[in-house]
C-alpha cells in the first residue's frame, strides 16, 4: 500500500505540479522588479559577434528590448542581422490612454541600428493593471485617446508597429472586450498607413475564454508566451517552458488551447522564449521537488537571466529532464537549490517545432538577457538563416566537424561539416569504450557545408542505449571528434 501511494504521489508530481498554472507574466514581473531596482553595469561577458552583412532569414525574429536592459548597456551586444523586429518595452497606458515612455526614451543608437539594419521597429504598449486595462477596453473616450497617442508616438519615431501587451484581464473582458479593442486598434492604425503592424501577446493556456479567434483575426503577429508554466507561484520546482510531459505544456497548449489559430493563421503565430530561468530551494534533489517553503520567500528565490545562469552557476550538475525536454541544475548549500531554464539545445527542439508547424516565427523575451553570449544567436542563425545558393556560398577554407544540434538529443541530432578540398570523407559514431555504432558518411565529397541526420530513422538507433557517444570525421591530414548525448 505505501509503495501504491509513493507511486501515485511521482505521478501527481510529473503531471499535475503546474496544474495550478495562473495567468503571472514574466513581463509584468520582471517590469515591476526592475523598475524598482534599476542598476547599471557594464558587462564582463563575451561579447556577440558583430556584422556587416544583414543575414536574410526565413522566419519573423521578434525581441523585446526592456528599458533595464538598455540601461545596463546590454542592448550593444544584440545581433541586429538576426532579428526582423524589436520591441521597445514598455511605453506604460494609463487608466486616461496616455503613455509614459521607456527609461531614456529616444534610444537613437536603437533608431539608427534598426534602420541601418532593415529591422522593423516596434511600440510596445504595456499594461498591467486589470482596472486599466478594464477602461481602456470598455470607455471610448480614453481608448479614443489611447490610438491617437499610439499614433502619435509611431509617427514621431518611425514605428512600423505596435505590440499590445496586456495583462490581469477582468474575466468578464476577456470572451469579447479584448478582441473588439484589437479590431478597433487596427482599423484606427491601419487608416494611418496600412503598412503598420499590430502584434498581441497572449498566453499560451486559455484560461477562462480568451477570445483568441478575435484577437488573431485582427492581429498581424500573435506573441505567444510560451514560459511561466512553473514559476515563483508553484509549489514544485519544474521548467519554465516545458516543450511536452508535464500537465500543461507547449505541445498541449498549440494542440489544445490555441488548435483554432493553428489551424487558420499559423503564420501569424511567433512562438515566444524567455532566456530566463528560475530558482527554488526544494525538500529533495529530485526532479519536480516539492519546494521548500520554510526558506524565504516560501523557496523561491528569484528569475534569473541566462548569463547570470551561466557565469554564476556553470560548475553545478546540469541535468537534461527528458521528460520536458529542458535542462535543470541542482547543488547543496543550505538544503536543495534547483534552477530550471532554456539554453542551446532545448530551444533548438522548439524552433524545430516551429519550423514544423510553418509558424511565422519566434519571439525573444528579451534582448539583452544573454548579455553577448553567442550559442543562442548561433541557434537563431542555424534554423532561421535563409540557404543561400551554392554559387554565392563562400568556400571554406579548412576543414571543420561541428557540435551536434540538439544536444542532448532525442530523437534526432544534426551533425554538420565542412571541407576546404573535394577529399574521401569518413564520419562515424563510436561508445564510451571506443566501439564503432554507426557509420554516416564514407563516400568521396566535394568542397562546402554539409549535415546529416543521426536519429530513430536510422536502423542502427534503435538498439542504441541512453549515454555519451563521440562522433569522428576524417578527411585527408585532417580529423576531429566531438561529443554527444543521447537521451531516452
């Protein structure tokens, strides 16, 4: 009976931990923190490579640049080339429609870097307040005097659009009063100049009928928030964005919550990723563990940005969840601390997913919070760079094995080369004790860039146990191996 009940207590932990999931954005959160704790620093971390070229991409790049951030200087590092829009956050709505700027408003060094680089620039207009938000959805005169200081404000700075970011809806406001707002916002901006774009932030779970149908009818671009599912609020520790496994999920919410848009306007859908993770005190080292509420704050200790995920804590135990498809980090000081988040190889399953589904794109929340760190806009780069063609691809000039994408993988993982000289090519898989398990490529090759699939379609995968294999290419004097892992 006690092994019954342990049984039944992991699964209600696996599967129901973020059933109590609310409607507590990232963005308000993190607004209201930094607001009242804006610090400015200069940055020690590597810094993004910088270019020349405008890259051409095959996808919308949508990222929202915080005010705290441009305050911090981390804004110098973003690779205008791999973004289509960014979003300057937050131009405040109050309860009147008047509008507060962003800290420092006119960012000019954001202006120009925008036009020099072709990105479209966008307002975004937060609020946050659900009163507010209920007046400026409802009263005519104050919603009136909201559109005229979004144009204003789009004409004064050369806007190409405007994002709508509002949160803590009334219940009663969200079946209709949010899509008629959008509707309304549109015929109003769209009469300025039609070539103006509306975006809309919306949650990925539809609690209590948001009427989705109407506000994607009238937007341009849907920003869906796909992170938050586990946060200061739960009572286990568990990802912030889990791909699939977990009760909510992001598989579930496009499948379920959000099938209708899908279905009709799946190129208005970017699939929104936060570099951000969170950190709990937790009762065991367990996946999923039940936080520890006697800490303070009741074990939550606080969002974390990615480079202060990396630089602060790169030596722990990182650990690939496979159930959702994320990696956590655990240690003991002071009882169990976990900190679940998104890095390279998680985001590259969900831009695979969003290349799959023909979404229009991703978005970024939110600039800046790599702070220059290169292998998520290397991920960027990988999946939504336009190919060009074979004439105009410049000739390597030496031979080169990459790492392999995703990593950890499961069930599949692209390994990509590249050869200065048309040379014999060997690109085998080898175990932990050196064992040949698969070979990929032996076969003459001529000069350029090339990538193969190693995955379950692959006869030989399917025996394949979990663990680490290293991957060898060998071409003429040259030859490297590279490490891998495979997750089941």
């Amino acid at each position: 009976m006690k092994n019954l009940f342990v049984s039944f207590l992991i699964y209600f932990t696996l599967h129901f931990c973020n059933v109590f999931a609310q409607e507590i954005s990232v963005h308000k959160f993190q607004n209201n923190y930094y607001k009242e704790n804006i610090i400015q620093q200069e940055s020690n971390n590597p810094k993004a490579e910088t270019t020349t070229t405008k890259i051409q991409l095959n996808k919308v790049v949508f990222g929202y640049l915080p005010d705290w951030e441009y305050l911090d200087g981390t804004h110098t590092n973003i690779r205008y080339d791999l973004i289509s829009h960014l979003a300057v956050f937050p131009f405040i709505a109050d309860s009147s429609g008047n509008l507060s700027n962003p800290y420092n408003w006119p960012w000019n060094d954001v202006i120009n870097s925008c036009s020099t680089a072709k990105v479209k620039l966008i307002a975004s207009i937060g609020c946050f307040n659900g009163n507010t938000v209920h007046t400026l959805l409802n009263d005519q005169t104050k919603r009136t005097n909201l559109f005229t200081n979004i144009k204003n404000i789009m004409l004064k700075w050369g806007f190409a659009g405007v994002n709508i970011d509002f949160e803590e809806l009334f219940n009663s406001d969200k079946p209709s009063a949010m899509g008629n707002f959008i509707k309304l916002l549109n015929q109003y901006i769209k009469a300025v100049n039609q070539s103006y774009e509306i975006s809309t932030a919306v949650y990925p779970v539809n609690f209590d009928n948001w009427g989705y149908d109407d506000i994607s009818e009238y937007s341009d671009l849907l920003f869906v928030m796909c992170y938050n599912y586990y946060g200061s609020w739960s009572f286990t520790s568990g990802p912030s964005s889990p791909f699939e496994g977990t009760y909510y999920n992001i598989s579930k919410s496009f499948t379920n919550d959000l099938a209708s848009i899908v279905a009709k306007y799946p190129q208005r859908i970017l699939y929104g990723i936060a570099y951000v993770g969170n950190h709990w005190k937790t009762k065991t080292s367990d996946a999923y563990s039940i936080v520890d509420t006697s800490k303070a704050n009741k074990g939550f200790v606080k969002t974390l940005k990615y480079s202060e995920i990396f630089l602060a804590y790169q030596s722990k135990e990182i650990i690939w969840d496979a159930l959702s498809k994320t990696p956590w980090l655990r240690w003991n000081d002071d009882g169990w601390n976990q900190i679940w988040y998104d890095d390279a190889s998680s985001l590259s399953i969900k831009y695979d997913y969003t290349l799959q589904k023909r979404f229009g794109g991703v978005g970024i929340w939110a600039l800046g919070y790599d702070d220059g760190r290169t292998e998520l806009w290397k991920v960027i780069e990988d999946k939504f760079a336009k190919p060009t063609n074979i004439a105009e691809q410049e000739i390597p000039t030496q031979a080169r094995l990459f790492q392999n994408y995703p990593n950890p993988f499961n069930p599949s993982t692209n390994i990509s080369y590249q050869l200065s000289t048309d040379s014999h090519v060997s690109l085998k898989v080898y175990d932990l004790i050196g064992r040949e398990v698969a070979t990929l490529v032996n076969e003459f090759k001529t000069t350029g860039t090339f990538q193969i699939e190693f995955g379950v379609e692959t006869p030989y995968m399917a025996s394949l146990p979990s663990g680490v294999y290293f991957y060898t290419l060998k071409t003429g004097g040259y030859s490297e191996t590279k490490k891998m892992t495979l997750v089941k």
